[in-house]
C-alpha cells in the first residue's frame, strides 16, 4: 500500500507493541528502520516521503501496551477501532463504561507521545462521549457513502447531492 504513494495508513490487527515495532520496520526506510524501496509508484509520482503511521489499538492485547506502541520511534499516532475493541473487552457495545474509558486511555496515551489520535465512529451514542480532541474522526465507512449517494439518485433526490451538472449535447 504504501509503494502506491498514499498520504499515509491506518493498520488494523496490531495486538501488541512487538507486532506495532515489526510495523515500522516494514514501513519505514533506513535509517529509520528496514523497508526496502524500488520502482514503485510513489517512486514515479513523488508520494510522500514518510506517510502517516497509525497502527489501530482494537485489541485487549494492544490497548495492554498502549503506552510501549505511542512510544515506539516511526508511529505517527493511534487509530481507535471501537467496535472491535468492544468485542475483544468483553463488553456489550461502544458506548459501553469500560470501553469509553478504554478510548480515553488511549487517547491520554498519544497526547503523552505528541502524537495523533483518531477513531473510527458510526455510532452517534459514541460521538457523544467521545474525549475531547481526537485529530481524526472517520464518521463512517466510503461503502456507506456511495450506498446513501446511489439510494438518494435512484430515488430522483439529485438536488441532496448536489447541483446537477449541464448537460452536454
């Protein structure tokens, strides 16, 4: 993905501050650390120099080293996945007390490393109690978007997405 030239990643699946420390290896270059580099796109088309890393604390595992993964050099922030870390707690939802809590630790644990911290969030239950100061907040998937997008241009509602466009003859 990241030979694609992208602005930066959020990585799902990180359980532990080892696995977040192999994740910069193969993200970022020497010096730094290992990942090689070749003829790849962003190469060809000047992507950026050092993309975002946000490896996404979504596991009892990784929100146990929380600390060890915003302190790890080459991550750029942490991505909260409320849902999966709701199931991996044991608890009933996102809104639940413990995994509101658990959010708040993680974001207590960027702030202390200078770094960003975003979550995902399709629940607006959630968005109420959500920390304040989150840098990125995805509200909901693309899926969801184009699905709302086809919906309301099937349905005729053209002017809720925008002016439409001349026609061209």
């Amino acid at each position: 993905m990241l030979d694609t030239g992208v602005a930066g990643v959020i990585v799902p699946g990180v359980n532990s501050a080892a696995e977040a420390a192999a994740l910069v290896q193969a993200a970022r270059f020497p010096p730094e650390s290992a990942r090689s580099t070749g003829l790849s796109r962003a190469v060809l088309t000047g992507g950026p120099e050092r993309p975002l890393l946000l490896p996404m604390v979504e596991t009892a595992g990784a929100l146990a080293d929380v600390e060890q993964i915003a302190a790890l050099p080459g991550v750029d922030g942490v991505f909260v996945g409320p849902y999966e870390l709701s199931l991996s707690l044991g608890r009933p939802g996102v809104t639940d007390e413990q995994v509101v809590s658990a959010i708040g630790r993680v974001r207590e644990a960027a702030v202390a490393a200078g770094l960003l911290t975003g979550i995902f969030s399709g629940d607006r239950e959630l968005d109420a109690l959500l920390p304040p100061g989150l840098d990125l907040v995805a509200l909901d998937t693309d899926v969801t978007v184009l699905r709302h997008g086809m919906q309301m241009l099937l349905a005729g509602d053209r002017g809720a997405i925008g002016p439409e466009a001349p026609r061209q003859e």
